[in-house]
C-alpha cells in the first residue's frame, strides 16, 4: 500500500520546529503504512520529519485527541532519538499521554 498525503492543514500541529539545530517538517497523511500495516504516525530521522495519519479507514478524521497523542508520541521518540539514538515506545507513549492530560487539564487564573 501506498501512503496519501492529506492536504489538510491542522491550527494545532506544526508544519515545522527545530531541536538540535536541526529543523523537522511534520506532515499529514489520510493514509500511512510501513509494509503496508497502517500507521497513526512516524519519526524519521534520516529525512527529518514526522508523518501524522489524521484520517480513519473509512475516510472520517480522527479526533483532535488523537491526532494530538500522535503528534506528541512521535515527538518525543525525536527528543529521545535526539538524546540517546533511540526511540523507546513505552517512553514516548507515556510522555504523550501526560502531555495530552496536561493540555486538556490545566487551568490559568481568571482576571
């Protein structure tokens, strides 16, 4: 199978950042696989990007949460990979979980 790029653009996720010198795109896909098992996201470090699935199977998008949680999840596989050259996945899932509860959780003083 073969991956399709979304021509989305999403208000909350980047279309790029730097960490390390080094800039990284992140791009949207309706469709994403690695030999051809879908995907909800990628890290690439060799081509410095981050592949988001913002779409289901059958086509609806995929919630704001979610799309959310992977963007985090693969964000921090580059601030690990950045760290160590690794990319554990119980690691990056978990910092993507708190992130999220972070992001949907705090609270600011009211004026």
């Amino acid at each position: 199978m073969k991956d399709v790029v979304a021509n989305e653009k999403l208000p909350y996720i980047p279309e790029t950042f730097t960490l390390g010198c080094h800039t990284f795109k992140v791009q949207l896909y309706k469709e994403l696989y690695d030999d051809n098992d879908p995907l909800y996201g990628q890290f690439d470090y060799d081509e410095q990007v981050i592949r988001i699935r913002i779409f289901k199977d059958n086509g609806k998008p995929l919630s704001r949460e979610c799309i959310l949680n992977t963007y985090y999840h693969e964000l921090f596989h580059t601030f690990n990979y950045l760290w160590n050259t690794g990319s554990d996945e119980s690691l990056a899932s978990t910092f993507a979980m708190l992130m999220c509860e972070y992001e949907t959780t705090r609270k600011y003083a009211k004026k």
